[in-house]
C-alpha cells in the first residue's frame, strides 16, 4: 500500500466518491484508511466520556478501503494511479502514472 498518513486522496467508488481529504491513519494489516472529513458518523457517548463531558452524539470517520482511495497527482490536481520507478543509484520513487511526477522517494540510493 502506497498510502501514508497525511497524504491528500480523493474517494473513489462508494457513497463519498468526488470527495477529497486527508489521510489521518492507516491500517496496513486491514488495508484500510481514515479520510478526514469522509465517511463521518454519529457516535454516541455516556456522561463522562473525555472527549464529550456531558455526553451526546460525537462525529467520527470510520475507514475505508484503501482501494476505494486513489492519491491525487500535484501536477495536475487529479487522482493518479501510482508506479514504483528505480533510479540509476539504485533508490526508489513513487511516481504517478499519469504525469510522471515522483511523489515521494521511497528507498535511500544504495552504496
């Protein structure tokens, strides 16, 4: 999985498909992601909860399937599928599809 915490992805497929975020956490071993903003939901709370002394209802995101995400391109603001690309030193880049545009170095270069 190519998604990492604070990466900026846009939904998919799903009921929020169009919707963008950012990703706040990542489950690797479940493949799953929590977007901000998407998927929120109503959680109830007793009294006393830490986050919401006088109970109620709280707001929270509930993940997503990583593959229902798709990392968005900076060169041109749309979602992009991904590639890894080895350099002549023997490092890694993520790099999108589309554009070609390296998104991240993955791998130090090799001595």
């Amino acid at each position: 999985m190519h998604i990492r915490k604070g990466d900026v992805v846009e939904v998919v497929a799903g009921d929020e498909a169009g919707s963008r975020g950012t990703v706040l956490s990542v489950d690797r071993k479940n493949g799953k992601v929590v977007v901000e903003g998407v998927n929120k939901v109503y959680k109830h709370v007793k009294r006393g909860h830490p986050k919401s002394p006088q109970g109620g209802r709280l707001h929270t995101e509930l993940a997503l399937d990583a593959s229902n995400v798709m990392l968005i391109d900076p060169q041109t603001n749309k979602p992009t599928r991904v590639g890894v690309k080895i350099n002549a030193d023997g490092s890694k880049e993520l790099v999108a599809k589309k554009s070609g545009t390296t998104l991240r170095r993955l791998s130090p270069a090799k001595k």
